[in-house]
C-alpha cells in the first residue's frame, strides 16, 4: 500500500481498553469514549458497540449510560440487571438517573486513534491535485462495498459505457472488514477491500480512465473522503458521489430536476448538490477525488444519468455489491 495509507487501528480492541479503565463505583458515556478515541463523531459507534459486541464475563459495559445519566439499554438482563450491579458497586440512582456531576469518569489514558488517521487525512491533503480535465472517456467505472455483517464487506466493480450506460464488465471480491463505520472516516474502513478489487480489475484489463466512487471526495470536513483517499493511494482520478450531506453551505430546497448549485466549504467551492431528475426529490452531491476538478466531476456525472438517482456505475456497482452480498 501507499506511504500515505497506515496500519488500521483495532477499534474494538481500544474501547474494551478505555472500559476496563472505568472504576467501581463510576459510570461514563459514549461521548466520554468517542472523545478518547479521538473524535466524539464516534459516540454512535461506541453505543452500538455497546448494546452488540462480545459480552464477556468480566465486561464492564454496564458503567456505560447516556449523556443525561439515563442507564439506557443493556445486553445482559435488561435496565434491571443494570441498576443491580450500578448499586452494588455505590451507584445511587434517583428516577432511573445517575448524576454525572457525582459519578461520571472520564480520565482516561488512551492512544486516540482517530487522532492519528486525522492526520493522515490531513497527509493526504499535501498529494492532492484538483486540475482541469476536458477527454470525456468512452468507459467509466464504478466502485461500491455492502455488507454481509458488520465485519465482512463484498466489494463492486461495474463498468460502463458512457454513451449508453450499458453495464459492460463487472467483478466483486469479498473480505474482512476491521473497522468499524464512523462518519469520515470510511475510507479506512473500506480501503483495502477496494485495493483488492482494483488489483483484480487491473489484472482484467478493465480499469477505467476515471474511477466513479460512493462517497465523499474533497466535499469532506477534512477534504479528504473514500474518493480522495482512494485516487490518491491508487494513482486514479476519482470523483465522490454521495448521498450524504457532511459539510459546507448549500441551499437545496426548491432545487429543479437536472438543477445543480455550488456547494461552498470554507470559503471555497469544493462540490455541487445536483438533483438528478423529476424522480428524486433529494440531491447528491458530487465533489472531486484526485486528477481532476469541480466542473469536470459534475460533466461527467451527469452524462452518466439515467433516470435514477445515482449514475449508473454506481447504481450497478451498489446493486451488484448487495446482490454478491446475499449470495453463499
């Protein structure tokens, strides 16, 4: 893999670390955990880590409760089971609520991780080029990853011919996936799935000039989404799709089928929201990976409109992802 990649941090392994650190007697939350992983962006996974993983016997999940003090749901037995084993170990509640100001922990020692693949991001930024580009090419391909379960991902390649939207070629490739998802920080969650798709393609012969990705590009709070992240590791000029709005300025309400209009993140345009057609209601927003720019990414997506709301290397790349997905 590129310099620019790094080795992808055990998430799940890091928070089982920061709950073992909270004492007896104490409680915290999933903000608390999300900020010492690195990013309070990571509170929605910290709770869904909480009500799903491995509940072993020593686990300490049960000093986990919501940002109000709320005990909130658990795995083992219920709020009941919960309260019992706060109030054997000195947790008084008053209305099912622990006051945070007496018992919330949040000293934790931890090696904030989503710090670290900020800053690799942030690398990223020094690799980027957003040049114009005029050849409008014949074939353009498209990548997408779902999922079986939360660990194993099915990754799709769909080419298309730009004229027509014919799906001409497609391949999938399925792998373990390690981490977790986290708003902005997809690209290391599916990155190397999709390094092995692309081996796989390139080996076909079938790589196309300009690679169509499901998500963000510079379009990203720290300019640097799956789309960006993706073409610069593999030396491709990519474009981001999304249907995810995560930051900048835009007015979208009264947006006309086939409109567009600029999407401005600090202070600069870094994108388009662009309503496809009478049929969707809802924009996506369009932003440019690597090798290329704002007007060339919007050019080519909307050659590659056919009626849906996604382009159609998209659409056969999610379609083709999720079909590979059911499948034994």
């Amino acid at each position: 893999m590129s310099k620019l990649f790094c080795e992808i941090p055990d998430l799940p392994r890091q928070l089982r670390e920061l709950l073992a650190q909270v004492p007896d007697g104490r409680v915290t939350t999933c903000g608390a955990l999300a900020v010492a992983l690195g990013n309070r962006r990571a509170a929605l996974w910290v709770g869904h880590f909480a009500m799903h993983h491995d509940h072993r016997a020593r686990c300490t999940c049960h000093r986990v409760v919501r940002a109000g003090g709320k005990l909130g749901p658990y795995i083992d037995g219920g709020q009941e089971a919960k309260a019992r084993r706060l109030a054997d170990e000195g947790v008084r509640l008053q209305g099912g609520t622990v006051d945070l100001d007496r018992y919330g922990y949040d000293d934790f020692i931890s090696e904030r991780p989503l710090e670290k693949l900020e800053r690799v991001q942030a690398a990223l930024l020094k690799e980027v080029s957003l040049r114009p580009r005029r050849r409008i090419p014949r074939l353009v391909g498209g990548v997408d990853v779902s999922y079986r379960s939360s660990d194993e991902g099915v990754a799709a390649y769909a080419l298309v011919e730009t004229h027509s939207g014919q799906l001409v070629w497609s391949t999938t490739v399925r792998r373990r996936v390690v981490f977790p998802y986290i708003s902005t920080y997809l690209g290391f969650r599916e990155l190397p799935v999709l390094l092995d798709l692309l081996d796989e393609v390139k080996a076909a012969g079938r790589l196309s000039e300009v690679l169509l990705v499901d998500g963000a590009g510079v379009l990203h709070p720290r300019h640097a989404g799956i789309a960006t992240h993706l073409g610069i590791v593999a030396s491709l000029p990519t474009i981001g799709v999304t249907k995810k709005f995560l930051c900048g300025q835009v007015e979208i309400e009264g947006m006309q089928p086939e409109e567009s209009r600029p999407v401005v993140h600090e202070d600069r345009p870094a994108g388009v929201a662009l309503r496809p057609s009478r049929g969707s209601r809802r924009p996506i927003f369009i932003s440019p990976g690597h090798r290329l720019d704002v007007a060339y990414a919007e050019q080519l997506v909307r050659r590659l409109l056919r009626g849906r709301r996604l382009p159609e290397p998209l659409y056969w790349a999610d379609r083709l992802s999720r079909k590979a997905g059911r499948s034994e």
